[in-house]
C-alpha cells in the first residue's frame, strides 16, 4: 500500500474512538473532497502541476479502481474542460466531483 493512502487511513482512524481501533480499520470509510484533492496532487508525478491520463490512472488504481485506465478516460472526459487531455488546478474540483460520485472508500 502507498505511504500516501496509509497516511490519509490513520488520519481518518483518529478520528475514531481510541477504544476498538481494530474495528476502525476495517470499516470502508469514504474519502472527502480535500483527502481526493491531496491524492491527485500528490500523483503529478513530473510536477507540471496538471495530472496526465497517466499520472490519473495511477491515481485510481491507487484507490483501488479495478480498471484504472478506463476510470482516466472516463474522468479526463468528465473533468478535462479545455480538452487539452490533462487535469489543470482549476479543473481539480471537477475530477474530485467525479471520483466522489463513485463512491471511492478508504478500505
Ligand atoms: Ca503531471
Ligand atoms: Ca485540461
């Protein structure tokens, strides 16, 4: 598992009660909008500070999509405004739209 996404996992199980910790981790938990945002940003890899089909498809097999380059596809077409084939700074909020509309869990 990515450092990242074990990261975001104990941040959520802190929320949690300190009783029954156990029980947190195997609860899936949804990401929010802010956790998604993070995500992504940390998956532009080349640091061009837009997310590539590439760089997207390794976000969402990171979240466990079982078809992460069908899931970019799908989310370029959806968030890619200006149709330039990348996810910009200002079309961020779109794709961590999409991907909540998907439903993705921490699990
Ligand atoms: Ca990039
Ligand atoms: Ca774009």
């Amino acid at each position: 598992m990515p450092a990242q996404l074990h990261t975001i996992r104990q941040k959520n199980v802190a929320y949690g009660c300190s009783k029954g910790m156990d029980q947190y981790k195997t609860v899936p938990l949804p990401y929010t909008g802010e956790q998604l945002r993070g995500m992504f940003k940390r998956f532009d890899t080349n640091g061009d500070g837009q997310l590539s089909r590439q760089e997207l498809r390794n976000a969402f097999r990171s979240l466990g999509s079982a078809a992460p380059g069908w899931r970019a596809f799908r989310a370029l077409g959806h968030a890619d405004r200006n149709g330039d084939g990348q996810i910009s700074e200002a079309e961020l909020d779109n794709l961590v739209g999409y991907a909540l509309k998907h439903g993705y869990t921490v699990n």
